[in-house]
C-alpha cells in the first residue's frame, strides 16, 4: 500500500496546532523560532543540554525557556539560532518539526543518540548518516515508498569541515530508522550491515521525509549510546567514552551555524 498523498488540503494545519499547542507550554501563540535550528533529542546524555551549555560560551540566550526545551539564542547583530528538544518516537518528532518548520525553520540539525550495528562503532562514536533506510510509518506519508532519503549534502560537507577544524572523527555511513526496537533482530542487523548501515534510531528518517517534503534542509549528528550484541546489554551512557561524544556532537552543533 502506498500511503502517500500529494495533497495539501489537510484535517489539521500544523501552524493552527502549534499555536494551541505552544500556548499551552509558553503561554503564547508563537515563539521566536531562527531559519537555523538545532533539534536535540534529550533521552540518553541530554543532548539539548549539552547543546545549550555549547552555545552559552558564544552566543547570548533571547529567550531562555530551556527546562521546558526551547531556548533562542543571538549569535551576532542580525543572526539568531534556536535550540528546541526533540521528543520520542518517530510521529511526535516529525510533528515538533512541522510546528518549528510552519514558524520558519528552514536548516535543521537533529541530534540523537543511536545504536551502533558495528564492534569498531563503540559506545562514545560520533556519526554522520547520510543514505537513511525507512522502517518507520511516519515518512512514508511524505514520500513515496520507493524515494531513498538522505540527509542534506550542504549541511553534510559543512559538518566534515568542522570535524576537520575541531578534531572529531566523524563517521559517515547509512542509516537505519525503525520503529519496532524489539524486533531488532540478529539476522536483520546481520543483513543491513551486508549492506553498508552503521547505526540505528527511531526518529531519523521520519524527520528527513518531513524535511524534504516541506523543502527545507535537514541533517544530524548521532552519538553510539549502545551496540546490537547477544550480550542484551543496551545503555553505556555513563561511560567517560559516551560523555565524550556528547560533549563533540554538542561541539559541533554549537559551531555550524556562522558567528561572527
């Protein structure tokens, strides 16, 4: 079954539902929302956290509303960049970026954490996804079935610089999103890796779809939080290791956009 549809006549605008929706958590219809965002996800090493820590040492906070996930912050005279924390899974992800989309976004960089499909992929390793393999519902109502998405080639060449200038290794490969995570199984990862996949989430692909859909550009920088094993240990994330790669993910958000 194809579920995409083209049309753009909707139930439910996501300008009308951001406004009820933002309303209720700022107690206004729209927030200050910057061309450039930074949409991290705060599960496994509070990546929104460390992102907004990065840009306090460059930038100065406009609005400062962080314990509930946004914060905007002016990085020189007429540049502003926002900070706003992504949520779990896939639909609510791609909804918080129809609503920051709708109010001007047009670069995105996610960043999450991710499982790493590969032994020389440690917990810790900081990974830069290009192709996107889809096994979640959401970005099949954005793009056909047989369309293959990736992550932005601009923001992707400028992210590889950065590493260059900040010392990071920074791992480019293929993707994988699902949305079943204990129907990860052995023989599938076993498959993927035959065909070059590095790594896996539940949201990555979802926001792409939406990405490309709406014409904007979006990217990401995932840290390994965990390894796919036998072993059924899943959360290493107080490793020093881990801390790290957060601290270079948060690194290189916090340089992408220009500052003067």
């Amino acid at each position: 079954m194809n579920w995409f549809d083209p049309g753009d006549e909707v139930v439910i605008r996501p300008d009308v539902d951001r406004a009820r929706f933002w309303r209720r958590k700022y107690g206004v219809d729209c927030i200050s929302v910057a061309r450039q965002v930074l949409y991290a996800n705060n599960g496994h090493g509070r990546l929104f956290d460390a992102v907004c820590q990065a840009l306090d040492e460059r930038a100065a906070a406009v609005h400062d509303h962080r314990t509930r996930g946004y914060c905007h912050y002016q990085v020189f005279a007429a540049g502003f960049v926002t900070v706003y924390r992504a949520p779990e899974p896939a639909p609510y992800a791609a909804a918080y970026l129809e609503f920051l989309i709708s109010a001007g976004a047009r670069q995105i960089l996610f960043l999450n954490g991710a499982g790493s499909l590969r032994p020389y992929l440690p917990v810790g390793s900081v990974l830069l996804p290009e192709e996107l393999v889809r096994e979640e519902g959401t970005s099949f109502h954005y793009a056909p079935a047989e369309c293959v998405l990736h992550t932005d080639e601009g923001l992707n060449e400028r992210l590889g610089r950065l590493a260059d200038e900040l010392s990071v290794e920074l791992v480019r490969g293929k993707h994988w999103t699902t949305d079943a995570i204990y129907r990860t199984t052995l023989s599938k990862v076993g498959r993927l890796c035959q065909q070059g996949v590095n790594s896996v989430d539940m949201e990555l692909s979802a926001l792409a779809g939406v990405a490309q859909y709406r014409g904007c550009h979006l990217s990401a920088v995932l840290v390994v939080t965990d390894m796919a094993s036998r072993s059924h240990t899943w959360d290493e994330t107080a490793s020093p290791q881990f801390q790290e790669g957060i601290r270079q993910a948060a690194q290189l958000a916090a340089s992408l956009f220009p500052f003067r």
